[in-house]
C-alpha cells in the first residue's frame, strides 16, 4: 500500500467550527428549538453564539441520551480545543463511540486523522476501514474520497475498478462530480478499466439531466451554462 502526502478537505481537522457547521448546524436550521426541550438543540444554539462551555454541558447531556450527534461533537471540540482543553485520546473516545453506532460523519474523520496522522500514528489500514464503513452508510465525503485514492492510488494500491464502484456510489447519491469522473473514466480508459462509449454516453446524459433539473430549479432556462469569466 503506497503512503503519499497529499493536501484533503479535511486535513485541517482543527478548524472545528466548519466541521460542526457542515454536519450539525443543518440538522438545527432544519429542527428550530422548541423551547430547547432537545439538550441537542439546546447546545447547538449555545455553539452557535459562541458559548462552548455551556455548549458542551448540554452536548454531554445529549451523548448521555445516546446521541451520536453530540458524541461527534464533542469529540470534535475536544479535538481542537473548543471549550475545553485539546484533549485527543478524549477525542477519539468520543468519535469512536459515535462511529460504532454507524455515524458516518465520525467515521470519515476518523478515516482521515488515522490515514494523515494528525495528532496519532498514522494508520492507513485502519483509515480505509473507517472510510469504507462511511462510504457504506452513505457518506458522499467518503465516496468521493475512496474513489480518487483508488483512481490515483493514493494511500492505496491503484484499482480503478474499485475507483468506479466508488463513483457510482456518490453519483447515485446526486454527485456530478462523481458523474463527471465517470464520464471521463468511460471516455478514455483508465488503468483496469477500458474506454466504454455507451457508457460514457450513460453519464453524459445524466449530468446533462441532472444540469437542466438544477436550471429549472433556479428559474433558469432548462439549457442555460454558466459562463466563466476571463
């Protein structure tokens, strides 16, 4: 197995607040605080403001109550050091706790510490175990990642046969990313995987589907392309 050191989205794991930001402040938009009666509600509004200390009291009150959200927010916090001191074992207790219950957000970040070994050992086996089982559970992230190492053959061994199942995975999830690298695969061959122009075609169409889909959506005509700008 090749171990290169290549950048990741998510190679600055300290940057808690983004982390927190795209995975659990959605769930509170989506769910307005009824009179925080949820301790989960209660510590994501407190988050929010700014009070980590009080966000973490009602996000231990959640993980009490089993939720794996607040477990992965905690490890989070705990990780880089917000609202309390940067604590990694901690951390990993609490990511792991919240792993085990099929979380997938925890899972891709443990998959990324262990395979860039921030602040532990790294551990390149244990970092793709963590990223299948996130991919598993629907973790686009996750898809996405695998699917490059195994394009690349970073921090793997080149498969891009493994690289497609990992496409398809994402790209059936809505990714046009996913779709676009398809394209590509199918267009001109890649590694294990031959030129295929019926299915290049394949995934033309679905991008272009999915492109028009999206116009519509915006009050765009169904064939506008954006324009980049010199």
């Amino acid at each position: 197995m090749k171990k290169q050191e290549h950048s990741s989205l998510y190679k600055a794991l300290g940057i808690v607040g983004v982390l927190l930001a795209a995975v659990l402040i959605p769930f509170f938009l989506a769910h307005p605080a009824r009179h925080y009666a949820d301790p989960l509600e209660r510590a994501l509004s407190l988050y929010q403001k700014g009070d980590y200390k009080q966000a973490a009291t009602y996000f231990r009150q959640a993980d009490s109550m089993g939720s794996p959200d607040a477990a992965f927010a905690l490890g989070a916090m705990s990780f880089a050091g917000k609202g309390t001191a940067v604590n990694i074992p901690e951390a990993l207790i609490y990511y792991e706790k919240a792993a085990k219950t099929g979380y997938a957000p925890a899972q891709t970040t443990l998959a990324l510490i262990y395979v860039h070994g921030q602040n532990v050992a790294q551990d390149l086996e244990k970092g793709l175990d963590y990223a299948k089982q996130a991919a598993e559970n629907g973790d686009v992230e996750a898809q996405m990642m695998l699917a490059r190492w195994f394009e690349t053959g970073e921090n793997v061994d080149q498969d891009v046969e493994e690289a497609v199942k990992y496409y398809k995975m994402a790209a059936e999830a809505g990714s046009i990313d996913a779709k676009t690298a398809l394209t590509l695969i199918y267009k001109n061959g890649a590694g294990n995987v031959s030129a295929n122009e019926f299915s290049m075609r394949r995934w033309q169409n679905k991008i272009m589907r999915q492109k028009r889909f999206e116009n519509i959506f915006q009050n765009l005509p169904p064939d506008h392309i954006e324009k980049i700008q010199p």
